[in-house]
C-alpha cells in the first residue's frame, strides 16, 4: 500500500471527512511531509471507492457548494489494520538489526 493510502484510510478511520478535512488530517497526521493535492485525492477516493475500502457518507450544502463526506469501509479498515501490522513488524526487524550493531536506532 501506497503512503498516501496508508494516510487516507488512517484519516478516515477517526471518523467521515470531507476531502479538505482529508487533505488537512493526512497533512497532520505525517508531520507536514505528506501533502496531497484535491485531484490527488479525488483520484484516490474513486479508486478506494472502486476497490470497496471508502463509501460516501453523506453531502451537505455549505456556501452553496456540495461538501461530500467519505467514510472507511469494514473492508477498509480490515486493510489499514493488516498494512499497520506489516509496518509494525517490519519497523521491528529493523530496530533489532540497529540495536545489534550498536546503533540503537539513534541518528
């Protein structure tokens, strides 16, 4: 799985968003290193949607323009909780391997 993707669904899991409040929580979420831009993002949202791990949540009319909320799927949060389990372990085996020449994981 993609960063970006990782970063969606982490935003989406605490709950339906709009695709700023996305834009906004996946920037916060990587300390500012990840930021997505709107056709980014849509982009991804049709292929999440495609892929069942997003749904629309519902539409609200805000300064006369459609705000769309997207929701995590259980099919996507099945898929977040397997890719941060992969990440975990990985990050594991990469701590051990530091503390084993001595590094401990310091820069």
């Amino acid at each position: 799985m993609q960063e970006p993707t990782f970063l969606i669904l982490t935003a989406l899991a605490a709950g339906p968003q709009h695709g700023y409040g996305v834009i906004t929580d996946v920037a916060r979420i990587s300390d500012g290193q990840v930021r997505l831009r709107a056709g980014t993002l849509y982009a991804a949202f049709d292929r999440l949607q495609d892929e069942g791990m997003i749904a629309e949540d519902r539409e609200e009319i805000v300064d006369g323009r459609v705000r769309r909320y997207y929701r995590l799927t259980g099919d996507g949060a099945a898929r977040l909780a397997a890719e941060a389990e992969r990440m975990r372990r990985h990050a594991k085996a990469a701590t051990t391997r530091l503390r084993a020449i001595g590094s401990g994981g310091a820069a």
